[in-house]
C-alpha cells in the first residue's frame, strides 16, 4: 500500500513539473499574460491618441486649417504667396 502511495505522489510531482498543465506551462501562462497587458496597454493608448485626432480633424477649424495648408496648398483670399527658391 506503502508503493502506491508513494507511486501516485511521483507521478502528481511529474505531472506538476512537466505535464502540459504543470508549473512551466503556469509560468509561461502568466508572461504572456503580462505581455499581452502591457501590449492592450500600448494599443489602448495609441486609440485615444486616434481618437483625438479624428476628433481635431473633424471639428477644430484650427486643425482643419493646418492640414488645408499643408496637404492642399490652400491660403485665406487676404494672404499672398511668396515662393523662395528655385521656380
């Protein structure tokens, strides 16, 4: 009775320290828990910065005005253009 007792609590310790459930696959569970935290972190982050952003460009004039110049050369009809450099 003694040897499958003994028996039993080898095999629980093995399943512990290398079984597909064991205490390596627990570890590794909890890094990529925490990596994959820290990574909804980083993406929550990067939302809220698109967030405002969509935001600016669909309701600040100022921001409007900026990307209007920018990406389309527009300026307001009292400005003149003065071009510097090569024609």
């Amino acid at each position: 009775m003694k040897y499958v007792v003994v028996a039993a609590g080898l095999i629980v310790a093995v399943n512990l320290l290398a079984g597909d459930r064991g205490l390596p696959a627990l570890l590794e569970s909890r890094r990529d828990t925490a990596r994959l935290t820290a990574q909804i972190t980083v993406l929550r982050a990067e939302n809220a910065a698109l967030a405002a952003r969509i935001h600016a460009l669909t309701s600040d004039p100022a921001t409007i005005e900026a990307v209007a110049r920018q990406t389309l050369g527009l300026i307001r009809p009292d400005e003149i253009v003065v071009r510097v450099g090569r024609p």
